[in-house]
C-alpha cells in the first residue's frame, strides 16, 4: 500500500500481502479494500484491507471469488448499483479461462468470505 498526504506525495508503504505467488491485478471494492489476484495454477483471490485503523489491517484473507481448487485469476470488477448485493466478476488469464460472477449476499469485508453465488459465462459456439 501506499500512503499520500493531502498534497499527494508519498509518506509512507507497507507491504500487506505476503506468501503468494504471481500476484497479476485485482481490484477495488465498495468499500475500499482490494483483491489481489494470484496468475498460476493454484491460485487464489485475497482481500487486502489497506486502512491502517481497520480490525483486517495487515490481515488479507482468502475470498470466495475464486475456485477451491485454485486458478490464474487475472482481475477483479464489481458493480454496485446494488449496494446490498454487490456483483463481482472476475477473470482467468487461461485459454479457456472462465468469466466468474459472485453476487454477494451482503456488504463489507465478509461479504468476500461467507455466502454468494458464483455464476459462469457460457459463450455458445455458432457452429
């Protein structure tokens, strides 16, 4: 993470998410943590909470945005016009990478970690 004063100079950086590999994009949520996206095979997505007064500071943690068995999960997006039911989609940088959609079932940090739905997208061949 980096830290900027109101003048936008840099005062401060932490390193928050360690122990993984290959670590590619992510994204912002709602409520301004991130998720880092982990490009291998057994990778995961993990919720990273930047706020130093925050009780998951320097505690990222696993979320449900991505398969139990790993992935090469590429980026995160979400779409909060529903602010009780945010709506996350993620990416795989494979050749046949799935489209991941997550519809949380709540807001904040635990709504990554306890209950969603993850849908697929199917693209139908013409032929």
């Amino acid at each position: 993470a980096l830290y900027f004063d109101a003048k936008g100079n840099v005062y401060d950086y932490k390193l928050l998410l360690k122990g993984t590999s290959r670590n590619c994009s992510g994204g912002l949520t709602p409520w301004k943590t991130y998720v880092s996206c982990e490009e291998y095979g057994l990778g995961q997505c993990h919720q990273i909470d930047p706020n130093p007064n925050s009780e998951h500071f320097d505690k990222p943690q696993v979320t449900l945005l991505g398969a139990r068995e790993g992935g090469r999960y590429e980026s995160v997006a979400v779409d909060n016009r529903t602010p009780a039911k945010p709506v996350f989609f993620v990416t795989e940088d494979h050749e046949y990478g799935a489209m991941r959609r997550f519809v949380a079932n709540s807001q904040g940090w635990d709504a990554l970690h306890q209950d969603g739905d993850t849908t697929f997208l199917y693209i139908k061949d013409d032929n």
